[in-house]
C-alpha cells in the first residue's frame, strides 16, 4: 500500500478533529503515527477518576522502563485530581522473579511520589513460565506478593477478577479482568470453563456503573507486527463484546500504542504495550490510530458522561487524544 505524503497526512489529521459516531474510517485517516504532539491536557472536569494505563513493562528495571516510570509520576504530579489506580496490563516481570524484583522493579521503579495508588494487575504470556521465561510459578509469586503484602500497592486477587471504582457501592467503572493466556501451558482447559462462566455472569449481573470495560493482557485487534489478530480470543469473547455494553477494552502484548474502532464492535480497543519492552513493528493493516515510534502508557479520565483518553509518550507528549460518551460517540482531540 502506497505511503500518503506527508501533506496528506496533515489534512487527514486535520479532518479528524470533529465528532464522529463509530466512524472506523475516519478513525483510521488518522495514520499510523504521529506527526506532531500536543501538550498533555491536566486540567479536567472534578468529580471524575484518574487512571493510567500501561503493559509490557517489567523490562528488568532498563532504561526503557524508567523513562515510562518517570514519565507516569510527572504526568500524575501534574494532574489537579489524585490517581485512583493504574492498570497493569502485563509482561510485568520479564526473566526470573527473583526477591527483590517486587521493591526494586515495582515498589521503587513507581515513585510513590505521584503514583501513590493501587496498582491492578493482569497476566501477561511472559508472567508465566516456563514456556516464555524459563522459571515455574512466576504467576503464582505476583499472585502470592498481593496476598502477603496488602498494604503494597500491587493488586492482583486473582487471575480473573472484577474492579469497581472508584467503590462497588457505588461505582463509575466497572472493569472485568481476565486472563487471556489461552496457550498450552497456561490456563487449564477447567480454568477456561470457569472463567467463561464468570465473565457472562458478570456482564449479566445488573450495575449501576455508567462503564463497562474489560481488561486483559491480549488484545483481540492489533495492527502490532508479530502477535496481529487474536483469532482464539475473537473466537472466544468476540460475540459477547457484540451482545453486551462493553465501550472500552484495555490490552497490551503488542509493544505499540494504539486505538481502533472495528465495524459491529461497540468498544474503543486500546493496546498500551510501550511500558519499556522494545517497540514492535506494524503490520500494514492501518485501521486505526498506531504508534510505535514512542514508549508510554495511557491516561484516562472517566465522568458519567464522558471518557477522555490521552496516549502518552516517555518525554510527555500527547500523541492522541479522544473522547467517547458511553453510547459511543468518539471526538477525537489531538
Ligand atoms: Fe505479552
């Protein structure tokens, strides 16, 4: 497929900054990378939650990982509202989990000053092994490091799990977290049945939250090079992310950040895999908005009636920026 030059680009970009109603296409003009950046926007409505998102980061406490970590903290300390929680999308601990990775790769890696919140956590294929690390139990020891230090910051109660915020009395967001690891090795055949039957329990169940999400480490649609398509997971999930008011779904695995809205889908699939993992090249799909040319991670503002989601980079540059309303009109910003 030819490049557009860069003049098109521009006018493309330009065309997207008006409201748009499930609009892949136009979605899609918006290119696979960014030509410029705008400021992160800090300042927003009060009365929301302020989350940030990232995947594919326990790099080993590399370079990588600390320009993310860095990054995260000054954005927060930024911010006019407190955290409510971070969203760990997975690959959290590359190689071994040896026993000091949790204070120096978690605890110290994410600065309490400005990342003060819990941290929810999902499994990633590298966060068990021995297939993708060489080491038994890694999954077991994040699960376990929850259990036995519940004043940590680190929040993993299960390998699937539901998370209501900002409380489940009354809550904005409820998010279904799952695990995705349907490879040989992973989830037993018993897990997979059981974890069927909770995520249709729960998007049955009555709510009162505005939100549905979910959330898990692979995301169904990538144009990321490599990984692509989950056609297990499609197979598995895709029908019921048509029958049911599911509007954002959160992944990582791919190591890019992107956005796309896939024709009969009601959600916005992001990957936020830039968290210190090298980056991935694109596959030549282009279906959304695609970056992999900046680590970072994803900042998510929810009110009742409006989500604000900002991609952005290590050096603190919004690369893009939308809104939805959960009926899911989107405006893309930046
Ligand atoms: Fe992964």
């Amino acid at each position: 497929m030819p490049r557009p030059t860069d003049a098109a680009k521009i006018t493309r970009r330009e065309a997207l900054r008006r409201t748009v109603l499930f609009s892949t296409a136009a979605l899609a003009t918006s290119g696979r990378s960014f030509l410029r950046a705008a400021p992160v926007e800090t300042k927003f409505d009060s009365g929301g939650l302020h989350l940030l998102a990232l995947g594919d980061y326990g790099t080993h406490g590399d370079a990588r990982q600390i320009s993310v970590a860095r990054a995260m903290s000054k954005f927060a300390k930024s911010l006019d509202q407190p955290l409510t929680a971070v969203l760990a999308l997975g690959d959290n601990f590359y190689k071994p989990i040896t026993p000091n990775r949790f204070q120096d790769h978690f605890e110290d890696m994410y600065s309490k000053d400005g990342l003060d919140c819990p941290f929810y956590a999902c499994a990633g294929n590298h966060d068990y092994g021995p297939k993708y690390d060489p080491q038994e139990g890694k999954l077991q020891m994040q699960l376990d490091y929850a259990k036995n230090n519940p004043d940590s910051r680190w929040k993993f109660p299960a390998k699937w799990y539901t998370l209501e915020l900002p409380s489940a009395d009354k809550p904005l967001v409820k998010m279904i977290v799952l695990d995705g690891n349907f490879w040989e090795g992973a989830l037993t055949p018993q897990e997979k049945i059981a974890q069927r039957r909770f995520f249709e329990a729960e998007l049955k169940k009555k709510s009162d939250a505005p939100w549905l999400w979910v959330v898990n480490h692979f995301p169904i649609f990538s144009d990321g090079h490599g990984h692509g398509d989950n056609a297990a997971l499609l197979r598995e999930w895709g029908k019921l992310l048509q029958d049911y008011p599911v509007s954002l779904c959160l992944a990582g695995h791919d190591h890019i950040m992107q956005h796309v809205q896939v024709d009969d889908y009601h959600p916005s699939f992001i990957v936020s895999g830039a968290g210190g993992a090298a980056l991935y090249k694109l596959n030549d799909k282009c279906r959304g908005y695609t970056n992999n040319s900046s680590l970072g991670f994803n900042h998510i503002h929810v009110t009742p009636e409006k989500l604000n989601v900002q991609f952005i980079t290590s050096d603190g540059d919004c690369i893009h920026h939308f809104q939805r309303t959960p009926k899911g009109e989107l405006t893309v910003k930046v």
